[in-house]
C-alpha cells in the first residue's frame, strides 16, 4: 500500500539541469532513508544519492557535485537536483526509501523516470 512516483525526468542537452521530484504515500509510519538511484540497460543499478531523516547524505563517485538531494519529511518528498548533466547520465532514474509499515522495515522502490542528456 506504499507507493513512490517519481516526476521530472526528460529530455535536456549536456551542460543542462533538470529535477526529479519522488512523493511517498499510503501507510508507511516512518521513513528513514529517501533518495535515488540510476539504471542503464545492461548495467547494475546504482547509487545516485540518499539522505537520512537526521541530514546525513552519501553520493555516487560519478555526481562529483554535480547533484543534490533534498527531503521535505513532512510531506514525504525527496527532490533530486542535477546541474552540468552529461551524456553519461542517461538513465532510468528509481526513487528509493526505507522505512517502516506498521512494525515492519521495509524497501521500497519507485517505478522510475527516464533522463536523457543529449544533443
């Protein structure tokens, strides 16, 4: 009953900007890590960027500060900015969260949006 839908992904040219926007809902009491990760076909997912409830974040080695993530905890938002966007960043683009249901700790994924950098 806890669903992530991410928006924001497109089409931009390299050196450009976009933001990814991820809203969790249904019944899920608390949430502990929200963030983002990345997939191309024929390759692992991995990580983009997450951040705690407290404020601790960690970023894959290819965001370079490229990229920041943002939370908004009370209304179960996570926020990705991507600035300088390369060709190397298209990628089909999954929110993230860890939390509880119930007493339950669980995973959850988002169904992704699509990001292409390209001329």
């Amino acid at each position: 009953q806890v669903q992530l839908v991410e928006s924001g992904g497109g089409l931009v040219q390299p050196g450009g900007s976009l933001r990814l926007s991820c809203a969790a809902s249904g019944n899920i009491f608390s949430i502990y890590i929200m963030g983002w990760y990345r997939q191309v076909p024929g390759k692992q997912r991995e990580l983009v960027a997450i951040k705690t409830t407290s404020g601790s974040t960690n970023y894959g080695d290819f965001v370079k500060g490229r990229f920041s993530v943002s939370r908004d905890n009370e209304k179960k938002m996570v926020y990705l900015q991507m600035n300088s966007l390369e060709p190397e960043d298209t990628a089909e683009y999954y929110c993230y969260v860890e939390g509880y249901s119930g007493s339950a700790f669980n995973r959850y994924w988002g169904q992704g949006t699509h990001v292409t950098v390209s001329s």
